[in-house]
C-alpha cells in the first residue's frame, strides 16, 4: 500500500482543502502518514499571505526530499498558483497545483510517479467561475469539522496578495453545504465551523440568491448538531438577518471573528478597508450589549506602509478602548504584485517587531481580562485534545480550558472554570459526566 503524507500552511481554509485531498488519497486505497516519517507521495498545501509562510513552505519541500529523495512531492496552495516557476525549481518537486484542480491530486501525482519531469495544473484563477466541490471522504482527525462553502475574494485590500491566488467569489450551493453538514454530523462531530475566503459574500454569484444567514440556518437544520461556529467574517457584511439568528439560536457559538487591520482612519483607508474606527466600535458595541459574554477575536497589522509612531499610538489607544476576546498580531509583510508594496513610507523591520511586542503586550492583557470575567461560571466544553495527562478544549465563546480530569476527546462537558491557566482557563469537569 502506497504512504501519502500531507502537511497544511496557513488559514483553516487550507486546513480543509488538505483534509478533502487526504480523502481523495483515502478512497484510492493510500495509507496516510505522518509527515516526519518516510512516504512515497509529500503533499505541501502552501501559503503565501506573508512571506514566512512561503519560507515554510520550502522548508517543507527540503524536508520531504530529505525523509526521501525518491518520492513524488507534489506542492499545491496560494504559493504554487502565484510562484509555480519558482517552485518547479526546486529540487525534488515534481507536481505543481495551484488553487484549482485539487479534486486530481491522486490522479497527477500517480502520472509523476510514471513520467519523467515535473506534471504542472496551474490555470489562470481569474477566470475561474465554478466552486470546485469536492466531497469529503472520512472524518478528519479532529473534534471540530471545518466546512468551507466559498472560495475567492474581490475586497483588493492594498496589502492583500489572495485575491490575485484565489480568483473571484465562488460559492457552494445550499444543498451540498446541507449535505456536506450531514455528513460531519453522523461522523460524530458536535461543532461545524463555516469556512471561506471571503465568507460573508457566500451566495452572492449563485443565481438562487442565497446568503451566509440561509447556509447557517441549513447546517442548523441538521438533527444533533450542537454547535455552529463561523470562521472569520468582514464586520461590515455581519447582516441583521444574520445577527439574529446568532442572537436567537443558542447552538450559534457565541463568537465572532471580525478583522480589525488597523487602529487608525488613515491607515484604514491606505490599506483600502470599507470601514473606520467609528463604525467599527458602533459594531461591536452593539454586538456586545445585544449578546453577553460573546467574544469578539480579531487581526490587526502593524507597522504598514505610512504608519508614524502617532498613528501606532492612536491604534493602541484604540484596541485599548475594545474589548476584544483574541488578537492575532502580525508585522505587515510586503507581497510583490499589491499595492502596498511600492508605497512610500516603508516601516523597518525592527520597528516592526517593536510594535507586534507592543501590541502583543496589550493583547495579552485584554484576553487576561476577558477569561477572568468567566472565573466561577460553569459552561460546556468540547474537547479536543490530551497531552500528558491534560486536556484541553473550547467554549463557545473561544475561551481555551484545561483540566486534568479524565474526559473524551470529542465529547462536550460541563466545567466549571477555577483560574487563568496560559493562555486560557482551568477548568473542573462538573462530576466529569458527558453531556453528550
């Protein structure tokens, strides 16, 4: 039996599309291995958001060249749409494939493993007008089930490269989310987390008229789901429809993810975001009053083209005024081909990496602050991992709690929370019972 093994870079998006190749790979009959041991097929899905991440993603092709110089190691993702030349220099590489034609991975590496040279299928993304739907084989080998219903995005933020890697909004069709969803939920997972490029255009290409509110409320229609999550959402596109549906289904995951890119009105209109500050907080202040406890997590840039100590200050000064659960900080990276690239004012590196620190600092302290208001409570918790006799998993609302009492991965409890613990919350199974 032929060894594939497959490894993922970047969003939850590429996370899923490994999972969907993994049982492509499946149902032809491949063992599925770890990547840090031997194998005959390596498949790298790569990303290209910042350009650690296409660091990693050669890093990754060394790697498998050296756990085997003779396997086929086929390089797919963001980096290999917008880079494949460069790639296909690479020694060991032997397939390149870019954002489409996932669904013949097998099939191409199979034609490497045969032919010589490298086998390229990277087509041009803009014109790409289908979602391409491929279904899922097997439970993934996690407790969450990611499902992406929508690929492309058409916002061109000036600091954005994934557009031009992921083409124009391509949505999945209402039945096969509600049939994908059926499927996670008979393989016993108890949350769905909806994924997507650009999630809250999902529908907009569909002639049917669809929106995110009638893809959520298909997936809640499904018996024995417990939890639905969204993946990250732009806030401008947070519906009515869609807010009241959050507000009044109790399985909708008190949380959401709403980029935030920057803490100034004039960075936010370089970066070419449809939003200000202003608008911003009404949001989410409307979102906090409307549903307590919910967490708000978010993304935000510094040290982007034009950013003067002044406006780094007046961006801190206003997440100091949030109260956000998570933030995800990244130094802005400059990508070849955007806009942001070639403007004036380029920040240095080292003031860069002193303003993440900043920002990290402050980050730290409002998620310190946000668990402590849940200390004493009891909520439910699915979790999701064991490692040396502590496991840990999530609430609804994103807080990450550990206990070392003895409980089932995939199965949701009760806990009570007792103390901040790293980066979350510790956390007494209420008489250990699942309440599954």
């Amino acid at each position: 039996m032929p060894k594939v093994a497959l490894t993922t870079l970047g969003c939850k998006v590429n996370q899923f599309e490994t999972e969907t190749m993994e049982g492509l790979f499946k149902q032809k009959g491949y063992e599925i291995v770890h990547f840090d041991v031997p194998a005959d097929f390596y498949i790298i899905n790569t990303c290209s958001v910042t350009s650690l991440g296409e660091k990693k993603s050669r890093q990754l092709i060394h790697r498998a060249a050296r756990l085997n110089k003779n396997a086929v190691i086929a390089v797919t993702g963001c980096y290999a749409q917008l880079a494949p030349e460069t790639l296909k220099a690479i020694d060991g590489v032997r397939v390149v494939i870019g954002t489409r034609e996932r669904a013949h991975i097998v099939e191409l590496v199979e034609r490497a493993a045969t032919e010589q040279g490298i086998v390229s299928k990277v087509t041009n993304i803009m014109e790409a007008s289908e979602f391409e739907d491929i279904p899922l084989f097997g439970a993934p080998e996690r407790t969450r089930a990611f499902l992406k219903i929508q690929e492309g995005c058409t916002n061109f933020c000036s600091y954005c490269i994934i557009p031009y890697a992921r083409g124009p909004l391509r949505s999945r069709r209402l039945e096969r989310v509600l049939s994908e969803a059926e499927k996670l939920v008979a393989a016993g997972f108890k949350e769905i987390v909806l994924t997507g490029i650009h999630l809250g255009a999902y529908g907009r290409d569909l002639a049917a008229n669809v929106t995110l509110t009638d893809a959520a409320r298909a997936v809640l229609s499904v018996g024995g789901l417990r939890r639905l999550r969204l993946g990250s959402l732009e806030s401008i596109e947070l519906s009515p429809e869609l807010f009241t549906l959050i507000c009044n289904d109790k399985r909708f995951c008190r949380h959401l993810h709403l980029p935030l890119q920057a803490g100034s009105d004039e960075i936010l209109r370089a970066m070419n975001r449809h939003y200000d500050t202003t608008e911003f907080a009404r949001l989410i202040h409307h979102v906090e009053n409307s549903v307590p406890g919910i967490a708000v997590s978010t993304d935000l840039i510094v040290g982007f083209p034009g950013e003067t100590e002044e406006l780094f200050q007046k961006s801190l000064a206003f997440v100091d005024g949030m109260d956000f659960a998570r933030m995800h900080i990244f130094p802005y990276s400059p990508r070849a081909g955007t806009p942001a690239a070639v403007m004036p004012s380029q920040v240095p590196e080292p003031i860069k990496k002193e303003r993440v620190h900043r920002m990290q600092q402050l980050a730290d302290r409002k998620a310190a602050a946000f668990h402590a208001g849940f200390i004493g409570r009891t909520v439910e918790v699915l979790f999701e991992t064991n490692h040396t006799g502590i496991a840990d998993g999530l609430t609804g609302n994103y807080i990450r709690v550990y206990t070392d009492a003895p409980v089932t991965d995939g199965e949701m409890y009760e806990v009570r929370l007792e103390r901040i613990y790293r980066d979350g919350v510790w956390g007494n199974p209420v008489g250990c019972v699942s309440l599954s």
